[in-house]
C-alpha cells in the first residue's frame, strides 16, 4: 500500500498543541505518527487521503499556533529487508529447522523449511509460532485437512503439509501475506495448499479435521464461531498470538460457547498456544 | 551489563492497529528490527484500547533487540475526552471554552503520573491543571490542597 507522508513543522507549538493536532488527524484516517523535534510526521494511505477533509481538521488550529506541512509520496516496498537480510536461522526442537534461501540447508533435519518472509508474519522467531509448530510436531496431522488462520508467511500449512496433511486451505486478509504464502509454498515444494485472501468470509464451506490460527485475541474471539463451523466433529483447534493473562481465560469462556474444549496450552514469555477440542 | 542503545523512537500509533506500514516500517525496518515482531507486540498489549492514538516510545539496541514503552494519552487528548471539546480555545487567555472540575484533573493526573515525571499526586495535577488553562479550560472549584 501506498502512503503519504506529512511533515508538519510546528515552530511555536507547545508539545500539549502538537497532541491536539495528531488526535485531530487521527480522527480523519491518519493511522501513525512519528514525533520529531521540530515538529511530526503523520502517515495515511493513499486511497484515504482527501485534501479538503484535512483543510477542514486543520482549520480550528490555524489560530492557535503556526505551523506548515509538506506532503511526500512514500511507495510501497519491504521495509523488513534489512532484517531479513541478515536473520539467523532457526531450530524448533531437533525436528524442524527454518531458514532463508541464502543460508545452508541441514538435511540432518526431517522437517526443513524455507521462508522468504517479505513482510508477512511467521519465520519461527517468534514464540507464538514456534510454540505452535512445537504443538504440530506432538500432534498427528498425517491425512489430515487443515485450515490455517491468518497464515502470514504460510509456515505453519507448510509444516503441517510436512507433515502429512493432505489438503490445506490458508487465508490472510493481507494481500502481501497472500502472495508471500504462495511464494513459500512454491519454494517448498508443497503443492496442495490452497491461498486465499480475505477474513473469515471467505473461509469454505466445508469440513477441517485442524485449524491453526496464530493472530490475536480480539480477531479470534471474533471469528471463533465461523471456526467452529469448519471444524469436524473431534476436530483440534490451534489457538496463538495472545497472552497468558488475562487473555487465556477469555478465549477459554468463548470457545465454551461453540463447545470447544480446552486441552492444554505452552506458554513462553508472556505469549500462550492453546489447544482446543470440539 | 545493560545493552548499548543505539536509537530512540517515539511514534504515536492507534491501539491494535500496528502494521509494517510507513513510519513503523521504514523507522525501524532501517535499523534492523524485525518489524513483524514489534507489532505483534504492540498490538497485544493494546488490544484493550482499539483506535486511540497512543505515544510509544522504541528503544532500538545496537544488536537490533528493542524494547518499548506504551503511554497514556497525552494529557491534552484526556482533557477533549472530559470536556467533550474538539479543539481547544484559539484565545485561552480571553475565550473559555469548557470547564473541568478537580475531580477530573485528578483522575487524568493520576493516569499519567509516570508519564508527567510527578513524585506527587498533586504535582502532577498542577500540570494537568496547566495545560487545561492554557487550552481555554477553567478547572472550576478550590483546588483540594487549598481547602
């Protein structure tokens, strides 16, 4: 996506008017602001953009205080590169070893993963995700249909596909997560795992015996039914990307709702991998 | 040994709605942070305050960890809320747009103690009292430590 970038100089600004004018702009579709020393720098995407609703929000300020702005167009591009560049490879237990194209492959290990992560979630550094590749390496997933969640960089329906899922289904709202889930899937050669962009309406009408989703708390809570419509009966959930408290407790309540059971969970850090039955 | 810090940045970003996008992506992307993982972070722990406009602020080491720190909202956007003003006063001196009582400086003073510097209570209520008369707010009442 592209977006604008405003540099606002505020000269004679007092720091409580420069609050007053990044709340008004934040009001008006401005998502992120970086605060300088003379001033700020706000942030919104293109197609939100409209010059005379920002005329209009500026408006009251003009005789508070002085202060001018000029707008950049900033492309689009992978500003995770310079991580990227340079990330250490990772292991999950003595199973699982998850690298980039440009490091060595360990053929020593049974599952081996290769990820070109752009800027889509999921490398295995983080521990949401490696606690849930733990959790799919301790459960049997041979034969199985398996949706994933939010799937980022499409690692965990690539592991699943390793082992031995035979038809996967894995959905991003985020285009850039899409394609990356193609992409990964190509260079791991695993040819059955079906891409979709989209949220939980464009999740299939049909039957999974696991669902993954590592994404956070208040979009699970939001589309745990349509998961538990998907799901066959004794049928496993993955749950991740939340806390150990208070957040546990409240996905726990909610999937009572749907009659899923919880089983068990790892935690590391402040972060939880729950599993969950139906 | 504490680690070396190697850049300071302070953003505001609305609760729950992180992404790699332009300023996250280029300020920290650039300095070799693992940008996925800042807000992974930051959107757990502010899921309870979806859309309000937060200050955080990023310490980036030179070994490309980071650490952050959540604020409160400033204490001007508090006093909008309180009142509910959209903008304060262009003449604060000789126009007067809303009052607060010291109830409410005390609540928001209490909720952003840390954030003010203030050792005390009261300290930190003298500033939020400030900031209210300098956005052509009157706090209305005898101040608590006067009675």
């Amino acid at each position: 996506m592209n977006y604008y970038e405003l540099l606002f100089t505020t000269i004679t600004a007092e720091d409580y008017q420069q609050d007053l004018l990044i709340a008004a702009l934040g009001e008006i579709g401005f998502d992120t602001f970086e605060e300088l020393d003379l001033g700020f720098k706000a942030y919104i995407p293109v197609d939100n953009f409209d010059q005379h609703v920002l005329d209009e929000a500026l408006e009251p300020y003009r005789d508070m205080f002085t202060f001018s702005y000029e707008i950049t167009l900033i492309a689009q591009k992978n500003w995770n590169e310079v991580w990227e560049s340079n990330f250490e490879p990772i292991q999950i237990g003595d199973q699982v070893f998850v690298r980039a194209t440009f490091h060595e492959a360990k053929p020593e290990f049974p599952y081996e993963i290769v990820i070109d992560p752009k800027m889509a979630f999921g490398t295995g550094h983080h521990q949401t995700t490696a606690m849930m590749m733990q959790m799919m390496l301790e459960n049997d997933f041979d034969g199985k249909k398996v949706l994933d969640m939010g799937c980022g960089t499409g690692i965990l329906a690539i592991l699943a596909a390793k082992l031995g899922a035979t038809d996967l289904t894995a959905i991003d709202y985020d285009p850039v997560c899409y394609e990356s889930t193609i992409e990964n899937a190509t260079l791991n050669q695993v040819d059955n795992i079906k891409a979709l962009c989209g949220s939980k309406e464009v999740i299939p009408a049909e039957q999974y015996d696991i669902i993954l989703a590592n994404i956070n708390r208040n979009i699970l809570l939001d589309q745990m039914e349509s998961y538990a419509k998907v799901l066959t009966p004794g049928g496993e959930i993955y749950f991740s990307g939340f806390y150990e408290s208070p957040d546990l407790d409240i996905i726990t309540e909610e999937a009572r709702k749907y009659n899923l059971k919880y089983i068990t969970h790892k935690k590391d850090k402040e972060w939880v991998a729950a599993k969950f039955v139906l | 040994m504490a680690k070396e810090v190697g850049a300071l940045v302070k953003l505001q970003v609305k609760g729950g709605a992180a992404n790699p996008s332009p300023p996250i992506g280029p300020a920290l992307g650039a300095k070799g942070v693992n940008i996925m993982e800042f807000c992974k972070q930051f959107n757990a722990r502010t899921q309870d305050r979806p859309g309000k406009v937060l200050p955080v602020v990023i310490t980036v080491y030179v070994d490309k960890s980071f650490d952050f720190i959540i604020k409160t909202p400033p204490v001007a956007i508090q006093l909008l809320e309180a009142t509910g003003l959209k903008s304060g006063s262009a003449e604060p001196n000789r126009k007067k747009v809303a009052s607060v009582n010291w109830e409410q400086v005390e609540t928001i003073a209490k909720d952003k103690m840390t954030d003010l510097n203030a050792f005390t209570v009261e300290s930190a209520m003298k500033m939020v009292a400030g900031t209210a008369r300098s956005m052509g707010i009157t706090v209305s009442g005898t101040a608590p430590w006067n009675n």
